[in-house]
C-alpha cells in the first residue's frame, strides 16, 4: 500500500512537473514574440525616421544647389546662358572635360 501511495504521488508530482513546464515555455514563447514586435515597431519608427531626416536634408541641399545655380546662371551673359538651355547635354560635357583637365593638372605626379 506504501509502495502504491508513492507511485500515485509520483506519478501527480510528475504530472504537474509536466504541466508547469508546458506552461513555462507557452509563457516564454509568448514573451519572446511580445519583445519581437516590440523591436519590429521600433525598428520601423527609427527607419521611418531616419528617412525622413534624410529627405529634408536632400531637399535642403538641393534646394540650396539650386539658388547658387541660378545665382551663377544669372550672372552668366544672357547669349551663354541661352545656349545652355537649348542644349544642356553639349554644356554637361564641356564641363566633365574641363573638370577632368583640371583634375589632371592639380593631381600630384607619380614617382618611380
């Protein structure tokens, strides 16, 4: 009978050791999935941040691109700058020349 009562008792206790760890992981995993959108909506509102900051400044720098341009255009002879406009692939290519003959002359000679 002794025997008996032991092995019942055992046999609840292992039960409930069963049930407590299915319980303890069900929690865990809940917990890790909670913390796992909690990041994800983190991640989101520091990404869309970011971008945004990143596109007010774009939009500022061009911005501010733009007015020197046109200061420079404005002070540029009304011919020249009427030229420009009718053909502005011809104006972007005289200057990538003149910008790579200017790269030419200030990039310091090779030594042997």
């Amino acid at each position: 009978m002794f025997n008996r009562n032991k092995k019942n008792q055992l046999s609840k206790d292992a039960e409930e050791i069963k049930e407590d760890i299915n319980t303890l992981a069900e929690d865990s995993v809940s917990q890790v999935s909670k913390d796992y959108e909690n990041i994800k909506d983190e991640v989101k509102t520091t990404v869309n941040g970011a971008i945004h900051s990143m596109k007010k400044e774009v939009e500022y720098g061009l911005s501010q691109y733009n007015t020197k341009a046109q200061e420079l255009a404005d002070k540029v002879h009304d011919g020249l700058g009427k030229e420009i406009t009718k053909y502005p692939w011809v104006s972007i290519s005289v200057a990538l020349v003149i910008g790579v003959m200017i790269g030419g002359f200030l990039k310091p000679g090779r030594r042997s």
